[in-house]
C-alpha cells in the first residue's frame, strides 16, 4: 500500500474542521472527486528447498461500517451511496507459480519476517478506485477480504491476530484551502476496524496507525517426505536392488516435485538384483496427475534414499515395497546419509507439521546347521580313514 501521510497529514489537519458540517463549503455543492488507485503488498513464504506452490489470491472490497464522531475522534463514513459516494472499486487477484523468483533475505522496505530455511515472493494486487467518487470531505472506509483457492495457504502469519483474512482501507477527502475543491489526500490500509483520530492517524509528522499494514503475508504449508533401504544380516545382499513404490495424493494438480535422492539414475545391474529391477530409472522428479496424485516407482540398494520436497500439508503418501526373500522391519535404525537419526515414521500417512522419515530393513540370515562338517573337517576326516585302511592292510599282510 503506498500512503503519503505528510500529504495526509498537511490537508487532513487543515481540513478537519469541515466533518463537523459533512463538508459543504459556502459555494453550495462540491464537484466530486474520483479516487485515487492503489495497491497493497501480497507476500508469500516457502520452505528455502520448496518449489512455490500454483496458488491465486483473491480480494472482495465492500463498504466497512461507519463510526460516529466523538470529543477525541472524526467520523468514519460508510462509503454508500447515502454518503454521497457512487461506483465500485475492485481489487485484482495475485496468482503465484513455481516459476516466481525466491528470495531467501528480506530486501529493504519489505514488511516480512522469515525464519531459517524461509524463502519469499512479493507481489502486489492493483486497487481500482478511480472509477468512485466522493462528493463531500471525510474518511471513507472499506473492508477488504482476502481468500486462496488453496487449502495448504496459512493466511496472514504475521497480522496482529495469526490468521486474519480482514483488512481496512480508509479514504481521506479533504477540501483543498486554495481551491475550495475536494481533492484525495490518501490512503491508509489497517489491520482493525479502529477510530480515528486526526493526530495518530496523520499527525504534524505524517505518524501512522499502530496498526497500519501494507498487505497480507501468507505462508505455503509443506513438509519433505524422505524414505530409505538399509539391508542387514550375514546373507544380506548390500548391493541388491529393491523395488519401492510411492503413492502420492491430495497434492496440487499437474504439479511437478523436485527429488533429491543419493541413489543412482538408473537402478545397479548386480548378480544380487532380480532381473526385472536391473537398469530401472530412479525418477528426478515427480509429477502429479490433475487429481493431484501419482504413483512412481524406485530402486534402492543399502544406504539409499529419495527425498521428496514440498509436499503440501494434508496430501497423503504411502511407501511400500517388494522385499522378496527378506525379512521386512518397518523403519530404519541406522543413519542414512547426513541423517543421524532414525527414519521412524509410519510409511503411509498425512503430511502435518514436520518432515517425514521412513523406510524399511531387510535382514536376511543363513545358519549353518550343526552336526555337518566343513570342507576342511571332511578333507581331514576321510585322510585320516585312509591312515586307518593302510594301517589295517598292513597289519593283515604281516600276519599272512
């Protein structure tokens, strides 16, 4: 919102006087003045490693309810046709895509706040106001309403009250000292449906409202899923391939996630892998269906994982897999990568508020059963029934 407040504050101050009367001058009827459009700040907030979600925000603007004056304040006007105003401003919607431009530190005059790993876009949504007309002096105000078309949008994150959609435009018409004309003095954009008051509003310094705002600041909701293979036991093959499957729903539509995994692009061609997982890409990016959902297939050996990034929050997931001949365990205790920690997480659920780790152990073990001799211990034992038979027919011959 772009608000001139020592233009407000020269013309309002002069002009206070005339609210008293409503503004009709000595000459008879004002000519009225049109608005002046505007705009207001449209701020986005993504994980750092998120791609920006398909997302459009919309605004309705109406007429806000009127406040009668009292000893410490001016009247608020209902912008009606009863006061004299005529037309209908509109407010554009802001769409936003994964091909916007992140920024990862706020730029200067921005009003937003991230916290680490956050990343922003900022847009602004066009006020059309020159299309009304005000025909007597005061402040006019409108309330603004602000929706998304996308359920994973934490609204306004950074208002007085966490997710207000509400936000309030003030119109100040003054009459110019020289001309006698009414003319726009300014804008001002708030967060709460407060009084006015000429000295805090647009005091001798051009102050502000304590509350005064320049658009909303939303947040996308998203979390990383990130599964893993870990195999274990004396006759588990650390280079077999295992056939995992990823289901992935209540995402965005015709969405393209980015992966990040350490495996291979395509899936390792060991004597230990079945034949039909030999050679398999290990997709570097998943893209949903228009119902936002997905199903990709991935290799993965001991060690390795696929980490998926930004899902959106209430999408679901399940990873399953094709153990063969193991013996499954649900989750991986060891530490995969840079993760020291466990991939503990059930292996299909929602996304919520925190990153997912899951995955599975294969264990496969072979026992040698007891009572049945080595290599080496039946080469001793038959040489040493050979001693025997040569010691016997040597014995036999000497007593012939």
């Amino acid at each position: 919102m772009k608000i001139n407040f020592s233009k407000i504050a020269a013309a309002f101050l002069a002009g206070v006087m005339a609210f008293g009367s409503m503004g009709v001058s000595a000459q008879g009827a004002y000519e009225p003045v049109a608005g002046t459009n505007s705009s207001l700040d449209k701020y986005l907030i993504v994980k750092s490693d998120a791609a920006v979600p398909n997302v459009t925000f919309s605004f309705a603007i109406e007429p806000g309810e009127g406040i009668a004056a009292d000893t410490d304040t001016v009247a608020v006007l209902a912008p009606t046709a009863a006061n004299g105003v005529s037309g209908t401003p509109t407010i554009a919607s802001t769409t936003f895509a994964p091909t916007d431009s992140k920024a990862d530190s706020v730029a200067s005059g921005d009003t937003v706040t991230l916290a680490s790993g956050e990343s922003y876009v900022k847009k602004t949504a066009a006020i059309t106001l020159n299309n009304v007309t005000f025909s007597e002096p005061g402040v006019y105000r409108y309330k603004i309403t602000e929706s998304s078309d996308f359920d994973a949008i934490q609204m306004d994150t950074q208002a007085a009250t966490p997710g207000s959609t509400v936000r309030y435009l003030d119109i100040y018409v003054t009459e110019n000292e020289a001309t006698g004309a009414l003319q726009i003095s300014g804008e001002v954009l708030h967060e709460t449906a407060s009084k006015v008051t000429p000295n805090s509003t647009a005091g001798s310094a051009g102050g502000n409202l304590s509350d005064k705002s320049t658009g909303y600041v939303n947040k996308y909701l998203s979390q990383n899923l990130k599964f893993g293979k870990e195999v274990t036991g004396n006759q588990g093959a650390k280079d077999k391939a295992f056939n995992f499957t990823l289901e992935i729903t209540g995402a965005q539509a015709n969405k393209t996630y980015q992966i990040v995994t350490n495996a291979p692009a395509t899936s390792r061609s060991t004597p230990a892998t079945k034949e039909a997982n030999r050679g398999q890409e290990n997709p570097a990016t998943i893209t949903t269906d228009e119902h936002g959902a997905a199903t990709v297939n991935y290799y993965l050996t001991d060690g390795e994982y696929v980490e998926v990034k930004g899902l959106p929050k209430a999408a679901t997931y399940a990873v399953s897999e094709d153990y063969e001949d193991y013996k499954q365990t649900a989750g991986i205790d060891a530490s995969i990568g840079a993760d020291s920690r466990a991939y503990s997480d059930a292996a299909s659920g929602a996304i919520d508020s925190a990153d997912i780790f899951t995955g599975f152990t294969n264990t496969r073990d072979g026992v040698i059963p007891t009572g049945v001799a080595t290599a080496a211990g039946l080469g001793v034992g038959l040489a040493g029934l050979a001693l025997v038979g040569a010691l016997v027919s040597r014995k036999k011959e000497d007593e012939d």
